[in-house]
C-alpha cells in the first residue's frame, strides 16, 4: 500500500522547495521517495525525478498551439492528463512501493473550481495510493487581516474541493516578520481561534470598515465550518521539518503502516509518535519572531472594542455583572438557549 503527499499552494509559496527538501530529508531517515513533477511550467526542477509531466505534455507547447494564457494552459494541461492517466499510471508501476511526493502546480483554481485534479487523485486512489494533501501558505498572508481571511477561505474551499486528508503548512515562517509585525501571538493563526479578533483589525481599515456585515459573515463561515488549522515550517530546521511530516504521517496513516512487525497496538504506536520531538508553536513564536509581548494587540482589542461593546449591551438593557450578585458565566452556569462561546480577558 504506497503513500502519498499531494503538495500543493499558490504560486510562490514554496513547492517546489519543500519537495527538494522533504526528497533530502526522507531519503535521509531511510524512507525511499520519489518525487512526481506534475507542474506543466516548472521545467528546471532541483530535485531528482524520473516522472515528469513535461514528458507527456507542456505549458509552453499548450500555449503556442492553442492560442491560450498562462492560467488557461495549465487547467489545459492537468485536463489533459486526467483525460490520459494510463501514461501516469505506467510510470508509477516502476515505482513500486515508494513514497510518492506530487509536486503539482500553483493555480488555485484547480483545487476550487476545476475537477480535473480532483479526477487525478481519485484515480490515483483506487490504484490503492494513501494520499495527504500538503497545503502550503506563504506565512507572510498572516501579518495582514484582510489576507489572512482570503487564506483561510482558500484552505477551507480546498478541504471540501479535494475530499483528502489535509494538513495546511505555514510556509517560510522563519521569514514572517520581514514583511511587517505580527498584530497577534502566532498561535492564533496556526489554531484558528476566535476571529472576532480579526474583525477588530479589518475594522481599522479605512477600506475594509465599509464591509463589516462581509467581514461577519466570511469569519462566521470559517468559524462555523472549524476545518481549518495549521502547521508551521521552516525548511532550513530539521526540527521543524520532522513536526511536519509526524503531522502528515497520522493524517495519512502511514504512522500505523509497520504494526505487524513492530508488534504493537495502535494505541501504543499513537502515543509513541505524538509525544516525540515536541515543537509547540510556542518554540517557533520565540526562535523566529521578536515581539516583546505577543498578546499587546488583544489587550488593545479588549479595551477599545470588545468593553465598549458590551457596555453599550449593558446600557441597552442586557444583563450586567454585579460585585453583590455574580452572574451565571461567573458561576459556572450558561444561559439557556445561548450556544454562543465566550472570550475572557486577563483584564477583565
């Protein structure tokens, strides 16, 4: 039973040299790899194939013949193979049991509106092949609510496009803060936590303000849905590398594949593998980034917007907290009916 990454992202996050490095870094524990190019344009690869789309068709050619764009002669060319899978098929006969890593092209279309990819990993997995999308983002999206926000519907629409067991990577998190400040801890983006928080910085936006009942909506969508989550890497730390792969390997199931001769439990193969080499986001906030206090724009986010809210609501007529009578959230009771969560502050 042959496992798979399907390596996927936007242009420019990273592809191609995640897969050069998890070709180094795999080889290197002893896991036979070989890496699949099925990116029509990307014909000067620093990785080692054997199997290359531009054996059976190119971007280039594509769009000489046909008259057709960048973008239009990729979903072109991805169509094409999934119209032909048996050359696909042939060439990883020869492969055997490998460990099979898809080094696929960065147009998001195929991957949220197009099937032709979708059509190709079906294929690939009724040959029996495992698969695990690797989803990489360039990590800089984070120091920009707006963008931030566009990434998450990506990776979300991508989950439901794709059908596929998902791990969504920040990419060159080690270059995060080149692009600017983090206005929160990083652990925000990698849990997907409350985004209420994210609509207070859309809001300072002179542009975005005009959009609030969207901003609502986009973030109740995403919140509603709690698919979305992420990983961290830098490619350079082998650290961080391994976390990756431990985090595709028990999305994939390939953590369970040496049971038998192992001799264990999957309880016990579970265990094993979740608790070595731990590297909290915590360790990557400290390596990589150097805010002083992390969580200073919450407290911002406290005073100015969320305090002034509810004083309004307690104005209104809500219920308010009194120091004689404690209210139901302090004594541990909910309201009837409400199922909303609650976000508690340090200062409050």
């Amino acid at each position: 039973m042959p496992f798979a990454q399907v390596v996927i992202g936007p242009p420019g996050s990273g592809k191609t040299t995640y897969c050069n490095g998890m070709y180094q870094f795999l080889n290197g524990m002893e896991r036979k790899t070989t890496i699949v190019n099925l990116d029509p344009a990307n014909e000067i690869v620093p990785y080692p194939t054997d199997i290359s789309i531009l054996e059976l068709i190119s971007l280039e050619d594509t769009m000489e013949n046909l008259q057709l764009g960048p973008n239009g002669g990729i979903i072109y060319c991805m169509e094409y193979l999934a119209d032909n899978m048996e050359w696909l098929e042939e060439k990883l006969k020869a492969c055997g049991d490998d460990y099979i890593v898809f080094d696929c092209p960065g147009q998001v279309e195929l991957y949220t509106h197009n099937d032709a990819m979708k059509r190709i990993l079906n294929r690939l997995e009724k040959l029996g092949y495992r698969l695990c999308c690797v989803h990489l983002v360039d990590s800089h999206y984070c120091t920009d609510a707006a963008k931030y926000i566009s990434v998450l519907l990506l990776s979300l629409k991508t989950m439901l496009q794709l059908e596929l067991p998902h791990v969504n990577v920040l990419s060159k998190v080690d270059l995060i803060e080149t692009y600017g400040r983090l206005p929160m801890a990083l652990d925000f983006y990698t849990n997907v936590a409350d985004l209420s928080y994210l609509k207070f910085h859309l809001n300072q936006d002179p542009f975005m303000k005009r959009f609030q009942q969207l901003n609502e909506a986009m973030c109740e969508l995403i919140e509603d849905f709690a698919l979305v989550g992420f990983e961290t890497l830098c490619i350079q730390d082998k650290e961080s590398v391994t976390k990756v792969v431990r985090a595709i390997d028990k999305a994939s199931g390939y953590v369970f594949g040496g049971l038998e001769e192992a001799n264990e439990s999957i309880f016990m193969t579970a265990m094993r593998t979740g608790s070595e080499w731990d590297n909290s986001v915590h360790d990557v906030q400290e390596r990589y980034l150097e805010n002083e206090d992390p969580n200073e724009d919450l407290y911002r986010f406290a005073r100015e917007y969320k305090m002034p809210k509810e004083d309004e609501e307690t104005e209104g007529g809500a219920t308010s907290t009194t120091e004689s009578k404690p209210s139901k959230r302090q004594s541990g009771e909910g309201e009837p009916g409400d199922g909303k969560k609650r976000v508690g502050f340090a200062d409050e």
